[in-house]
C-alpha cells in the first residue's frame, strides 16, 4: 500500500476518533434537546482536517458524525443523515474558503482569515444547521413551530465550533515556531498562566457584589497582549482558553452569563465569544501582516545597504583597477617620446601598453559578461572537444607563470575520460582559466595543479575539472562570499591582489548554464581546491575517433592537372572607413593601408551616402569592397545611413564597427541591413579577414 494512502487513512482515523470525543462533550452542553448543544466543538476539527487535508478528509468527518449520533441514541437512519449533512456542510464551507483563497492556511493572512469566518464559520454550518433541523422535522422529531429556533441554535453551535476550535487547530504548527524561543516560550506560558486565573476567578468564583460588574473586559487587555506578542497563533489558544472557561460556566449555571432564560444565556454568551474571537483574530492578523510587512522593508533596506556596500566597494576597485593600467599606458607612452630611446627599451614600452590595454579590455569583458548572464542571455553552445589535449593547451600559458614565481605546476587525469565530449569551449575555457589565473596568483611556495576526473553517473558521467593551489586558504565567511559578483577575500585598503571581484561569480553562472556546478574546498593556511563538476549525458560523450577524423587522417595526393605559375597580383580593396573620432579614423587608416588597402573616410552617415553617390556620378559603380560603419555618430547614425544605402539599391559589403558591445547588438545591426560586425578595438587579424572576404563577418 502506498505511503500516502497509508497517511491519509491514519488522519482520518484521528480526525474521527476527535470527532466522536469532542461530540460526547458537545452532547453534554445540550440545551435545547438532545442534539442541538451551546458549541459543537466536531466543527472545528472538521473544518482544519479539510483545510489540511482536502476532500481526503470527508471520510474521517462522515464516520465520526454517524458514530456520535448513534452513540447519542439516534435511530441509523437519522443519524447517517445527519452525519452525511455534517459532513457536506463543512464540504460546502470548505470550497468556499478555497475557491477564494488558494494559498497555505495561514491565520496571518488577513485574506484568509476573513474567508474562514465568512465562509468555514459562517456559511457552512448554515448549511449543517438547515440540513439536521429538516431531517429532525422530517422524522418528526421536533415539530414545525421549533424548526427555526432548533435551526438558530443548531447553526450557533456549529458556528461556535468553527470558530472557537478550528484557529487553534489550524495555529498548531506556528505555535511549535513560538515554542523554540526560550523567552517567547515562556512569556507565552505567562500569558496562559495569567489569563487561565482571570478566567477562572471571572467565571467560577464567587465574588460577591463584584458579581454585578461587567468584570469579562478584564479578559481584553489579554486578548491584545496575544494579539501583539504572539498573533493569531496566540489569539486563537486565547480564544479556546476563554471559550472552554465561559461555556462550562454557562452550562452550569455559573458566571457572568448565566440568566433565568435559556435565550438569554446563549445570545449573551455566543455574542460574546464570537465578537472577542472575530477581534482577536482580525487583530491578529492585521498585526502580524504589519509585522512581516515592516520585516520586508527592514530586510529590503538590509538589502539595498549592502548592495551599495558592495557596490561602492566595486566602486573603487573598479576605479583602482582602470586607473592603474590608465596610468602606466600613459606614463609609457611619454616615455615612446625620447628620441634617445632604444630599440629594446621601445619594445619593452610597447610590449607593457598592450599588456595593460589587453587587461582593461579584459575588465570591460567581464562586466559585459556578467550583465549579459544576469539578463538569461549568454549563449551556450555545444561542440566537440578532446578535453585532455584541451587542457594541456589551455594549460600552457599558466605553466610558463607558474614556473616564473618558482611553482610546480601539474596536470592529470584519473577515472573515465571521454576520448571527446560535447560543451562550449569558450566557456569552458573562461572557468578553468580564471581558476588557474586565481591559483597562481594567490599561491607564493608550493604546487598549482589540474586534474580531470570522470565518474560513470546513471546514465551519463560526471566530469570534474579541479583545480588545487598551496595558497593561504580561506575560512567559511570568506567561501560564502566567493561567488557573489564584486566580492573578494580581501577588500580592505591594504589587499595584495588586485581584481574586480567578478571572476569567480562569473565563472559560477557559466558552470551554471552548462548544466555544472562550481565549488570550493578551503582551510586556512591549507590551500584551495575548486572544482567545476560538469553532468554529460551519453550522447555528449564520445569514446572512439569518429570515422570522418581518421579520412582526414589519410594522406591526400594533389589535385591532377592544376599547376601553380605564381601569385597574381591583386589588386588593392577600396574601403570606406565612416568614423566620427578621429583618433580612431587614424588607428584604421594605418592599420588598413598596412593590409594593402585604399581608405576613404567620413565623419558621419551623411558625408558617406555623399561619397557614394559622388562616385556612382563619376561613372563608377559606386561601390566600396568595404563600408565600414560607426553606429552612433552625429547628423545621421549608423543605423540611418545603412537604411538609406539600402534603399537605394546599394548592395555591397558594410560591417558595423562600434564600441557598443551589449548583447543583441550584432543582431540588431545585422538586423538593419548590415553584413557583418566588429567591437572596438579591432585587432589586425579581425580587420585583415573583413576587408579579404566576400563572405558575411560575424
């Protein structure tokens, strides 16, 4: 037998058993005859088994119900009828609360609890109420001029029920959360402890004269101090407590609402207890959605503190990060001034500014990265790889730092290692490189390895690229932070390493979208081990040389009947450089005339459509090999001028060259009638394949 199946059985055993006993108890409060009572308590035990359980609680409720009216003497018939309507009027109550209100019961939300005194304390035993008084008429139990007085206080005492029992019930779970506090499990035992003497020297002593005083408002002052301490969940124990001390006193004559009519007595007591129980759970409620509100905004402002915090401190990370490689690209570039300089000195100047510009664009990459991740819109592509000849490549450069600051330097594999896998390379490479670089440079004496592990997982493998340092270490409140974009170890103003902090949380969000995981392992003064752990299935995963590697492998005579005389000359590429700065239309005009080529500039989308029509007007085609298109410029933009030629029929190559580099920026250029596109800076290599190919650029 199912698990589940076995759990509902067992609660609707409960929820029977509780039923039959509370019933026998409501049965002694009878006031009116035999089965309409002051309170019947069942309700409310119905009504939270339904509410936690679902329909799965209906047998629980009928079973209980027709073994109560059979025990109270009720013939089977009438009592199966009177128990099914028990049972279908809490149904009817129930699917009104839940037609409205689709969350977890929960007495802290003011939604909820107005649904459940409406509809569970309210409409439903109307529906219990109507259903037994009419099978009591029917069976000529009562006659017809006691149905609606029989009727009024059946639906009471279903009503008190609901209301008086099923908060505390439902609060059960909540109260376990007050208990664990020590101080508030024991201001909440005073509070009991308190209001059970006030209760009980209200309702049960014998106080004289001070019996005519109005004495039961002593009982509110306790009501708002559940309400505010402890919420609904300690209102509603209240509401029990105050019930079960009220009503044992009514029915036995005692205490402030025991009048010399039966009538009296139960619209004093019921208007009562149901205006102290309706208050304090509205209080309540009200009060504890104030609280979590004023909760929500002290955390949001927790929040927004350290997100300037943090934000502050990248800040001026970011600031001392730029700056110093600002700074020595341009003190080096003075110093390219000295006519008196050597060849090698130049050369080393040189080699250190692009050395700095290559780690500022580095910088700018990164924070592309990260927004391009934060948004869902870094693409993750799948192609095929031999991860170890991957990782001695890879591996290479940071094998040469390593040997410079005098470390060992390893690489291994051990386990399952697919002869080729399916993933992205490039992020790949992103993660381990970015592990490798942090190894080396936090690590002074020691080792720095790599190791590639595979594990045969289901049906697929785990593949674990780890990477161990003999660096420093870190603690515990250090590794929380690791991965949050723009923290680091150490962010004080004396930190040895630099950085920008986005690293490590870039490369967890990669390992994320490549369906991995990144983690660390780390003691102080004991070294770091990262591990990037990646889940393959079988298809990604190849062990054999596929059958088109080993053709390639094969030697390949020339081709019969081509001969090669020489290299025919070429002739120079016409390319029209559109550039509004001219710094930069200098940098592509001497780059682009090193690859051989003619340049014609312009500042602006105007001045180009000018050069074009000057040309087609000249008697020439009007046609550059390639454009070369700024998007923002003044006078007309990038985007306005490529319309334009466009539309008059211009079909030659234009590439867009610009410095915005966000994601959907390619695609929006190419978008707009565009063949191809290049981010600032352009290297030589990336200018010499655009202006050499007739082919689109992307």
């Amino acid at each position: 037998m199912p698990p589940s199946v076995i759990k509902t059985a067992f609660w609707n055993v409960v929820l029977a058993l509780a039923y039959v006993l509370t019933g026998l108890w409501g049965l002694d409060l009878a006031i009116v005859n035999s089965n309409v009572t002051l309170i019947w308590p069942p309700t409310g035990f119905a009504m939270a088994g339904l509410l936690f359980l679902g329909l799965n609680a209906s047998p629980g409720i009928l079973i209980g119900a027709i073994i109560t009216n059979l025990l109270n003497g009720a013939d089977p018939v009438i009592a199966t009828c009177i128990g099914a309507g028990n049972t279908v009027g809490m149904v009817v109550g129930y699917g009104l609360v839940r037609s409205a209100y689709r969350g977890i019961p929960d007495l802290r939300q003011v939604r909820f609890t107005i649904l459940f005194v409406l509809y569970g304390a309210i409409a439903g035993p109307l529906f219990t109420s109507f259903w037994g008084v009419s099978t009591l008429y029917l069976a000529n139990v009562i006659k017809l001029d006691q149905y609606l007085e029989t009727g009024f206080v059946w639906w009471i005492g279903d009503a008190m029920g609901v209301l008086l029992i099923g908060p505390a019930l439902i609060s059960l779970g909540v109260l376990r959360e007050i208990l664990v506090r020590a101080r508030g499990a024991l201001e909440f035992l005073l509070l009991l402890a308190s209001s059970t003497v006030v209760c009980y020297w209200i309702f049960f002593a014998d106080l004289g004269i001070a019996s005519h005083y109005p004495l039961i408002y002593l009982i509110f002052p306790f009501l708002v101090w559940a309400a505010i301490r402890f919420g609904p969940t300690g209102g509603s124990i209240l509401i029990l407590l105050v019930s079960l001390f009220s009503i044992s006193s009514t029915a036995a004559g005692l205490g402030p609402f025991a009048r010399d009519s039966v009538h009296s007595s139960l619209l004093f007591l019921h208007t009562y207890l149901s205006l102290f129980a309706i208050t304090t759970l509205l209080l309540g409620a009200v009060l504890e959605e104030k609280r979590i509100y004023l909760l929500d905004i002290s955390d949001a402002r927790q929040k927004a503190d350290e997100s300037n915090r943090l934000k502050s401190e990248f800040l001026a990370n970011m600031s001392h990060e730029i700056r110093t490689p600002v700074s020595v690209i341009l003190g080096f570039l003075d110093f390219l001034k000295d006519p008196d300089l050597s060849d090698v000195d130049r050369e080393h100047h040189i080699e250190t500014i692009r050395r700095n510009g290559h780690h500022l664009l580095a910088l700018i990459n990164d924070i592309l990265d990260l927004s391009r991740i934060e948004a869902g819109r870094m693409p993750v592509e799948k192609q095929r790889i031999a991860p170890m000849a991957f990782l001695e490549e890879l591996a290479e450069p940071f094998r040469v730092r390593a040997s410079q600051k005098e470390l060992a330097f390893t690489i291994r594999s051990e386990g399952n290692i697919p002869r080729y896998i399916l993933c992205d390379p490039l992020r790949l490479r992103q993660i381990v490189s970015n592990l490798l670089g942090n190894a080396i440079k936090f690590t002074e004496n020691g080792t720095v390895g790599l190791q590639l592990t595979g594990n045969n997982v289901g049906s697929g493998l785990e593949l674990q690229f780890t990477v161990t340092d003999t660096g420093p270490g870190m603690d515990k409140a250090q590794q929380r932070a690791l991965f949050q974009p723009f923290s680091q170890v150490d962010n004080s103003a004396r930190r040895r390493f630099g950085g920008a902090g986005l690293g490590l949380a870039i490369s967890c969000r990669l390992a994320e979208l490549m369906d991995g995981e990144l983690s660390v392992q780390s003691e102080p003064d004991a070294g770091s081990r990262f591990s990037l752990m990646l889940r393959l299935s079988r298809e990604e995963c190849l062990w054999d040389q596929p059958e088109e590697e080993i053709l390639e492998e094969q030697p390949t005579s020339p081709s019969p009947g081509r001969i090669v005389l020489g290299r025919v000359a070429e002739r120079k590429r016409e390319v029209l450089v559109v550039e509004d700065t001219e710094d930069i239309q200098a940098l592509l005009k001497r780059q682009l005339e090193r690859l051989g080529a003619n340049v014609t500039q312009a500042v602006n989308g105007k001045e180009a459509l000018d050069l074009v029509d000057s040309r087609m007007a000249g008697g020439r085609d009007g046609r550059f090999d390639v454009i070369l298109m700024d998007i923002q410029m003044p006078i007309m933009d990038g985007y306005e001028a490529v319309k334009r030629l466009r539309a008059s029929g211009y079909s030659g190559r234009i590439v867009a060259l610009t410095a915005h580099a966000m994601e959907g920026e390619e695609q929006r250029c190419l978008a707009a009638g565009m063949d191809g596109y290049l981010s600032k800076p352009v290297d030589r290599s990336a200018l010499k394949k655009v202006i050499g190919s007739n082919g689109k650029q992307k």
